[in-house]
C-alpha cells in the first residue's frame, strides 16, 4: 500500500512520495494507483478538474485525502464541467473545498462502494454531490451550499440507485447520507423543479425502462437543510427509505417554482419508507402552500407503509399542523408521536443556529424503536436520557457510548467514552433477591425486578439480571454474571465497579466476573483480576479485558475489542455478526502467538454437512484458492504509521470473494496458530 504526495510546489517530474512530490492531482490520479493506496494533496490551490478512474477493490479502498481538512482547494478551469468525476469503484473522497464548475461539485456514474466524507462543495451549476444510477454510496460529513443554479439540481442528489454487483445478499444500509449541511441551493435558470438540500429521486426508475424497482435499504440521517429553492429532504418515487433525525427549516424559497407539492418533508409517490424524529419548520410566507410535510401522489398510486413517528412540525402559527396529503394518503397523527404545529424553540435559527433551545418540546421527544445513531451533528453522544427529535441532541457533550443501528463506533486511538461517574446517593436497595449455592439466574422465575433490590448469588456461577432500578448486584463466590440484555446501552467498568447508562445506572458490582450487554452500543470493561467474560449483544460495542485472560465476543454490530494483557480469546460466531468493510469488527491488540481468534462457531463451507474447517492460508496478500472456508490476510497502509492494519478475511462458499473481515490493529505477521479453527 503506497502513499503519493501533491503538493502545488510539486514538479511535473516528480514521482509522488513526500520529497517529490506531484504537482496536479491529475498527475497522481494518473499514476499506478492500486487498491489500498492513497493520495494525499496538500493546502493550496489547485486550477483543475480531476477525474477518479482507478478502482480500488473490497480488500482496500483508493483515497484521495486533503492533508488539512478544507486547505486543498479544487477550484475547475472556465469551460470545466465538473470538480471531480468518480468513474471507479472502492473509492474515498476526503476533507476538500471544491467550487464547482457548470456542472455538479462531485459526480459518480455507475460505481458502487463509494464515499464523500467531510467536504465542503459550493457554487455548482448543478448537483453540489450528485450520483447516478449507482450502490453502496455513502455521503457523510460534507457541506454543499449555493449549487443547483442553472436547473434541475439540488444540494446532494441520489438518483436512480440500481443493484450493479449483482449483490442480493447484503443487509443494512447500503446508501448512506448523514451528517451533512446542505442550504443555499437555489435555481437561477431552466426549470425551477428543484433546489432541494437532499434529493432521493427515483430508485424506481419510472424514467428509464428496463431497470427493477431498488429497493434495498437507504438511510437519511442527522442531516440539517435550510434556506433551499426547493424542498428539505424529498423522497420522490423511491422506496425502502429511513429519514431520521433531520432538521429542515425555511426551504421551498425559489418564489418560481410553482409545485404545490412544497413540504419541507417530501414524500412522493413512494412507499415503505420512515419518517421519524424529524423537526421540520416551513415558511408560508413564501408560498401559502409551503409545509412542513407532504405525503403525497397521483395517478391512482398510494403511498403505502409509509410511517411518520415522533417528527415536530411547525409554520409560525401554533396548532396548525401544517401538513399536506394527496392521493389518499395518510397525514402524521399525535398517536404516533408526532408533535403537529408546535414551536421547536430553536435556540437561534436567525442566526443559523438550529439547535435546541431550553424547553423545547423536541428534547426527549424522539423514539428508539426505528433506529438512532450514535452521534448527534456536533458529533456528541446522541442520546442524554431519551433520544430528541432534530439533528443535535439537548444537552449532550460527550463522545457516543448510546444506542445506534447504523453508525460505526469511534475507534481507540480517535476518542474515548467518558468515563460514567457513580451517584453519589443512590437510592437504597428495598429488596432482596437471593440465589443457592448452585448456578442460579436471578430473579428466578416469578419474581419481579424493576425496582432497587440487592441481589446475592451466593455459591454457585450465576447470572444476575438487575433490570431497571439503582440495584446492588453480589455475585459472591463462584464465576458469574451481571447481565444487561433488554437494557438500553449502558457502560460498566468492572475494575472501578463503576456502572451507567440503561439499566445499570446506579448499580453497585462486587464480585462480579462476566459481563452480558444490550442491544445498544455498550462500553464493557473487565480488569478485575482473573479472567473475564464480555459479550456485547448486538449493537456496536466497545469490549475492554484489561488484565487476565480473557474471552471477549462482540456479537452483532461494528465491535471494538481490546484483549489487555493475558491470553485472551475473541470469538467470532457468524459472519453476519462479524461484518466486512467498514462495518468489520476491531482488535486493537491482537497479540501474535499469545491471544487466539475464535472461528470455530463459524461454518466455513455453508454448502457442505456439518460444521466445516476453515484452512489458512499462511503467506500475507495471497489470493483465495477458491475453496471453501479459506482464512486470508493482508496488510493495509503499511506507513509505519497508527493507521497500519491487518485484514482477515473469509471465503466461505469458494467464490474468491470474502464473505466476513475482522481488522487487526497494526502489522501482526499472523500464522495458523493464532485461531481455533
């Protein structure tokens, strides 16, 4: 995996690294890019437009990165059509500010596994981030503003996703916007259809022939638009869609654009979507038709299954639920959670500031049963008691150790969960829940547990289960078990015997050697001498063994596992729960000869009888021997550097593609011996 530089007081005879370095983007982009490298452009200016042609593969991806987030200016020539065109496949665009030309800041036609992250795209004649026909797309971090001016674009578009891998397998999420800002986006010329901050347009392909219906999933996330010509978010003819946690406020501006369809909300034509803990804000001062939400159709089509939880909509007048519905479609109900004409109280949306002033009816008005992710638009932890509506989260500060179903964990290295402190004046325990001295669960069946009780397992290896309530769990002797499965997140520090968050806030441990997680994402942390036992459910979850020699298992969810010193264990139990590409799960210290990866659970040859082995194959980078149950490994960004990795991968059906990853932190020369197969 090699690294190229470009730097704007590079030569056109320079080969790349970082005393020679390249003098265009171009030039880098033109050079022999293979899968896992990199191009790393420094802060300056640079006067072209750059055309993305190499394609990386599922075993590493190409990235083009600015050195300095936001100092590598792409700034296209007079007569350019695009910043950068992404005509490649397993590719990353990172962290720069790019002026568009006549046509879209960002474009990518017909490729899959692509990502936009953490770039600022403004002044486009059309798309600011606009794809095509496309798969595996994720869109995150970026800023587009002031783009869309001559036609029929908006701020980020996605239109007309098709399944070209041939990929029917694939759960989750497979198109990804969050975190994004996207306003100003307003049509000067041509036709004044759109200018929307977020478009999903057409996944059903009504308007071109012989393509399927797309139907795999697509996620709108944590996403803020305002002051757009056209629309906030619009859904139009797509479906299998979630819209969560977004804020929309003052859009449908362009005063040309005669649509009565004008929500600020827009869903259109489209089914099987969700709309939840949304804030949307509209202006009818622009167009009386202005609203906050339209579920929408025509021509005999409903719109069915189409759900709107716990979203807050607003117009200025206080009652008026301002919301529009043709077709026969249904309008959002306060049964459902929905908060319909009430005032969100932003703290200053004069002034841009969308976040949530005190008081306002969308903190903790929000709802888990759909989904959240980890991190808020500041990037905090998105739930401080229950989850708000909108794009920040009231009150939190802190880096994420709450519930997500799609977002990946930080890991070590770039943040920490804050430590939880223990209360100061718990309230005491009011009952006792007593075990045997053989292996109990407690409370045994019968007995109910959603108050302060103390639990005393005595002898035996017991498993207590606390539920809700500030609870005093004592294993005493024997191995056993605080579990925390039907919990929200929680985080539990076992050498501190410090526990929060769910269930476990206000819990005191003592002599507790195991640790069961919830369905959310969970901080475990063992250390208490000895040897631990951490499962972490599903969700994404970061395990901690400390000392000892430990057994850590992630189960679903993106997991972030530390063995700590001792002989640990991590076993892995399916490939689904294992994950591939950025979903993969983490060992940050794997150590050589000393700690065992556990793929015994795992059928290596899912055609065959019984339980199959997997066979390794020992030399790094080899390719599979298209067999089933090959265990390969590779290095990625060989630099010397944190970044270093090495990649497991598995082929289970003998396709010479993988079908699971697990990523080990650094450069370990792995060998048969370090797993149970």
């Amino acid at each position: 995996m090699t690294t190229y530089y470009v730097a704007t007081t590079g030569s056109d005879s320079g080969n790349g690294s970082a005393s020679s370095p390249f003098r265009t983007i171009s030039d880098a982009m033109a050079s022999n890019l293979k899968p896992g490298d990199e191009v790393v452009v420094k802060a300056g200016t640079y006067n072209e437009s750059i055309n993305f042609d190499k394609d990386g593969s599922a075993a590493g991806n190409i990235t083009l990165r600015s050195e300095v987030p936001g100092a590598a200016l792409i700034r296209p020539p007079a007569g350019s059509y695009t910043g950068i065109s992404v005509n490649a496949n397993y590719v990353v665009i990172n962290g720069f500010d790019i002026k568009g030309g006549n046509g879209d800041g960002i474009e990518a036609n017909n490729v899959h596994h692509v990502q936009i992250l953490n770039n600022t795209v403004h002044d486009s004649g059309e798309s600011g981030i606009q794809f095509n026909q496309s798969d595996f797309i994720r869109i995150e971090g970026n800023e587009t503003y002031n783009n869309a001016s001559s036609g029929w674009f908006s701020g980020i578009s996605i239109y007309e996703n098709r399944n070209i891998t041939g990929d029917t397998s694939t759960d989750g999420y497979r198109t990804i916007v969050r975190n994004n800002v996207s306003h100003d986006n307003v049509t000067k010329s041509g036709a004044h259809t759109d200018g929307n901050g977020i478009i999903i347009d057409d996944f059903q392909s009504t308007q071109t022939s012989g393509h399927p219906n797309y139907t795999f999933k697509t996620l709108v996330d944590n996403n803020l638009v305002y002051d757009n010509g056209g629309k906030g978010i619009q859904v139009a003819w797509s479906d299998s869609v979630t819209v969560q946690n977004n804020t929309a406020y003052h859009n449908n501006q362009d005063p040309l654009n005669d649509g009565t369809w004008r929500g600020e909300l827009s869903n259109a034509q489209s089914s099987n979507n969700t709309w939840v803990n949304n804030v949307a804000v509209a202006d009818p001062s622009v167009n009386k038709n202005n609203t906050a939400v339209d579920n929408t159709s025509y021509g005999g089509y409903s719109n069915n299954n189409v759900v709107w939880a716990n979203n807050l909509t607003y117009n200025g007048t206080a009652g008026q639920a301002s919301v529009k519905t043709d077709g026969g479609n249904a309008m959002p109900s306060a049964a459902n959670g929905n908060k319909l004409g009430v005032d969100p109280k932003f703290a200053g949306a004069a002034s841009d500031n969308f976040h949530l002033g005190s008081g306002s009816s969308a903190i903790d008005g929000g709802t888990s049963k759909y989904g959240v992710g980890s991190v808020d638009l500041d990037g905090h932890a998105r739930v401080v008691g229950t989850v708000d509506m909108g794009a920040y989260e009231s009150g939190s500060t802190s880096t994420p150790t709450t519930p997500t179903t799609p977002t990946t964990p930080t890991e070590p290295g770039s943040g920490t969960p804050t430590t939880p402190t223990q209360p100061t004046t718990p309230t005491a325990p009011t009952k006792e829940i007593v075990g045997t001295s053989g292996n109990d669960i407690l409370p045994h069946t019968g007995q109910s547990n959603g108050g302060n009780e103390t639990f005393k397992g005595l002898g035996g290896s017991d498993v207590l289960k606390g539920g809700a309530g500030a609870d005093a769990l004592d294993g005493g002797t024997g191995n056993d078990t605080a579990s925390y499965a039907g919990s929200g997140a929680v985080n539990v520090n076992l050498a501190t015997k410090v526990a929060s968050g769910g269930d476990a806030t206000g819990d005191k441990i003592a002599s507790i050697e195991n640790l069961t997680g919830s369905s959310y994402n969970d901080v475990l942390t063992g250390g208490n001498g000895g040897g631990n036992v951490l499962t972490g459910g599903a969700g994404a979850d970061k395990l901690d063994g400390g000392a000892g020699n430990d057994v850590l298992i992630g189960g679903s969810g993106k997991d972030i596992m530390t063995g700590g010193t001792g002989e640990d264990k991590f076993i892995l139990k399916a490939p689904t729960e294992t994950g591939s590409g950025l979903n993969r799960d983490v060992i940050t210290d794997f150590q050589h000869g000393i700690d065992k990866i556990d793929l015994s659970a795992i059928d290596a040859n899912g055609s065959a009888a019984g339980n199959g082995t997997f066979h390794f194959q020992a030399q790094e980078n080899a390719l599979f021997d298209h067999k089933a149950g090959a265990l390969a490994w590779h290095y990625d960004d060989q630099s010397g550097t944190a970044n270093d990795v090495t990649v497991i991968q598995a082929d289970t059906n003998g396709d010479g593609v993988h079908d699971f990853e697990v990523q080990l932190k650094g450069l370990v020369h792995l060998g048969a011996g370090d797993f149970l197969l």
